[in-house]
C-alpha cells in the first residue's frame, strides 16, 4: 500500500509559501505568489469528490480560509502588502497544527497496477424498481464448481460506505481462498441519514422506525439475490452449487439475524453454513415505551387530579423513546455476532447492543459472540485505511492492545468461522482453507457451538 499524500503536499507549499515571502528576499517580488493559497483552497475542495469526504482536511481547509482572509485585508489595507510578523507566526502555528492530523490519518490506498491486477468483476442485476451492482471477487478458476466448489462468502455491505467500504476485506478473503460477492443498490446508500439510525436507533421511537424500514430493505435484498447467486458465478447447471456464508452489516446483519431464525430458511438455501451479524442493533427487537402514567388515587380531589394530569403530561413531553421488549432472533442456523470492543465497556457500552445480549444469552444456540477489543464500531469495514481518522473518533475499549493488521483480522475472524462450519458439515474442501490467527485480542462467548474458537 502507499500514501495518498501528493495533493495534500501542494496543499501545504501553497498555502505556506505567502506567508514567507515578506521575510525570504527572493520570494518579495513575485507577486504572484499571492494567487496560491487560493489555488490551495481549490485543490483541498476538489479532494471530496476525487477521494470522497476526507474529514482530515477539514482543519486544513478552514486554515486555507483564513489565510485567503488575511491576505484579502492586508492588500485592502496596504498596497505595499505588508503583514504584521506576529499575524503570520499564527497563521503559521495553525497551519502547522492543521497539517498533522491531515498527515496522521492520510488514507492509504492500493497501487495502480495491483488495483489492475486484483479488480473485482462487476455485474448489473435487478428489476424495474431496484436495479443492483453485483461485485464478485472470484476466487481461482469458474471451471472449479464442477469439482470442489470455492466457498461463497455473500457480504450485505454497511449502510455507511457500501460496497466500496468493504472492499479490501472482500480482497482479503479471496486471497484466502473464498469467492465473495457484494452489491451496492442505488438510492439505498446515503450516509448522512444511516448516521443518525446507527446512533440513536436503539434510543429514540421515530429513529428506530428508519432503522425497522432499513432492515426491510435489507430483507428484501437478501431475498432477491440469493436465488440468482449461482447464475451470477456461473455455477449453474455445472455441479454443485458452492458452500455460502452470509455476512451482513448493519441493517443487513439484522435482516440476516431474523432471516436465519425463520423456519423454512434453512430448507429454501440449503448451501447456507452459517451467519455473520456484524455490528447490527436488531432494531425490530425494539418498541415503543408506554408514555408515563403515575397513579392518581380515585379519593384525590380535583385539584389534585388535574396536578397529576399536568405533571404527566409534562414528563411525556420531547420525543418518544424506544424499550428492548419485541422479538428476537430464533437459532436455527449458525450465527455469528460480531460486535465493537465498546460492546465489552459495561455497563454504559453495552446498551446499543443490548438486544444482542439478550439473544445470546437467551438461546441454547448454535451462536457466538466475538469482540475484537480494540476495534470501533467502523473497523470491520475498510476504514482503518481508507479513513484512519474514524479509527481514532470512534476507538474501541479503552487501553486494548491494537490490532496491526484489522482488515487482515476482520478477514480472519470470517474466514475462521466459515472454515469451522464447513468441518462441522464435513466438507471436502476444509482441507484447503487456511485457519488464521487473529492479532488483536478477542473476546468470545458461544452457545452450541462445541469446539469453535477464533
């Protein structure tokens, strides 16, 4: 991997240069030097659309404002363009304290030619009101269904990010031997709004009621695209269809959750080994809290019972909230729940996922629960390189051993359940796929599922 560093560099030149050249000779006649902090501001904007939203930049785009702002003023108010020394050591310091998290959390990014050379296929599918971006990471040759079929991984992508976000893991888990296919949908992935639903859909009534619509779109994405994954891969009327793991995020984790609990799932994809919910809240296990009530005595006389309308009504007001009563997920495949290190800080950092708790805790299996314990609740996706900054927002448990290697451990943990299930089904093709050890300490608690371990 390399820095995505030259843009920012010209970033910094530009923007520093004008703020020299009263005080270096050689820079006091070059008028045009003035014109480069603008042209930095340009060149900062323009980053969003060519790299996506880049939140490290922000700091230095705001410096880039003031500094267009001091030069603005300084020529209003003198044609010689002087500038106090003490106005540009602060412009300097901030620009200096703006440089350091845009260098610290620079995103890192494949190569060209190794991009070139392990591209994914893509494949339009859907239907006149959904139309699906099929990305398919093939593992190996497509001849090989006709033999051993490669494992599917199936990944319903986060609503933060899609497809994109989770494209180094999917190249991850095909260099170790698993064919993976995602998807994106147009009109599905906005982020702004999904922001709101993953922070506050265990909370707030109307939130969670998004997050409820969320996991039913999900739904019905799953079962679109599962009956037309072996046509997709090719391996249709040429053998076996292959072993498939499903792996959701988010909304999609959730749908995956209650999906393997239906009864008649198992026997309508009969290939399914198992189940990842990965850092999904199981909205539809929520409902609304009943609005206070206190008792108001029937001997209470009417001054009293008018008081305790108000006071009622008075603690009913704001928005209605959300308590964990409604169903929860049934067992009747393998699944998997894994979940931030911040689920482990109890007793505050368990209450988004509490319904995930609840259904470990209240089934006899097949279920697991791992935590990484170091990651946040986006290191299972590509952010800890792509947006490093999100990793130091969002950490995981405080003081856990950092992970040297997330994409290669959220890989890990994957693929190692996918391996675990295909013994316990007595698959031919275990023998071919690497168990990994995971560097980051995990925590792991399972139900029915004898012998696993990460």
């Amino acid at each position: 991997m390399k820095e995505i560093w030259a843009p920012q560099v010209f970033v910094i030149v530009f923007l520093a240069l004008p703020l020299l050249k009263p005080y270096i000779k050689a820079f006091r006649l070059l008028d045009g030097l003035v014109w480069l902090p603008l042209l930095a501001v340009i060149i900062t904007v323009l980053i969003f659309p060519a790299y996506g939203f880049r939140p490290e930049l922000l700091p230095v785009l705001f410096v880039g404002f003031l500094i267009n702002a001091a030069h603005l003023v300084s020529r209003l108010i003198d044609s010689r363009y002087s500038r106090s020394p003490v106005l540009t050591i602060v412009l300097l310091v901030f620009l200096t304290a703006a440089v350091i998290p845009m260098f610290a959390f620079s995103s890192r990014a494949y190569s060209e030619a190794e991009e070139n050379a392990r591209a994914a296929i893509t494949l339009n599918v859907g239907n006149t009101d959904k139309d699906y971006v099929l990305r398919i990471y093939e593992a190996g040759q497509p001849d090989t269904f006709s033999a051993i079929p490669k494992p599917v991984v199936f990944i319903i992508p986060p609503e933060l990010g899609s497809a994109a976000s989770v494209d180094l893991i999917c190249r991850e888990l095909r260099g170790k031997g698993y064919t993976v296919v995602t998807y994106s949908r147009r009109g599905l992935d906005a982020p702004l709004g999904h922001w709101r639903i993953f922070r506050r859909g265990t909370d707030l009534y109307s939130v969670n009621e998004r997050g409820k619509n969320l996991e039913a779109e999900r739904k019905a994405d799953i079962e679109f695209l599962l009956p037309l994954l072996p046509s997709s891969l090719g391996a249709a009327g040429r053998g076996e269809a292959p072993p498939l793991l499903l792996a959701g995020y988010g909304a999609g984790g959730s749908a995956l959750a209650y999906l393997a609990g239906e009864n008649d799932f198992a026997s309508r994809y009969g290939k399914v080994l198992g189940v990842i919910a990965i850092e999904c809240r199981l909205w539809s296990s929520y409902r609304k809290k009943d609005p206070h009530e206190s008792d108001i005595p029937v001997s209470a006389g009417k001054v009293r019972y008018q008081w305790g309308l108000f006071t009622n009504r008075l603690r009913n007001i704001g928005p209605q909230r959300v308590i964990r009563m409604g169903p929860l997920p049934g067992m009747n495949i393998p699944i998997m729940y894994l979940l931030s290190g911040r689920a482990l800080d109890a007793p505050k950092g368990q209450l988004p996922y509490e319904a995930i708790f609840d259904a470990l805790r209240s089934s006899s299996g097949p279920v697991t629960l791992a935590a990484v314990e170091s990651a946040g609740p986006l290191d299972y996706q590509d952010f800890p390189y792509t947006y490093p900054v999100y990793s130091f927002l969002l950490p995981g448990l405080k003081d856990a051993q950092k992970s040297e290697n997330p994409i290669a451990d959220t890989a890990g943990i994957i693929g190692n359940f996918a391996v675990y299930l295909l013994e316990r089904a007595g698959a031919a093709e275990t023998g071919t796929l690497p168990r990994q050890t995971i560097e980051a300490p995990v925590y792991l608690e399972s139900k029915g599922l004898p012998g696993f371990r990460l």
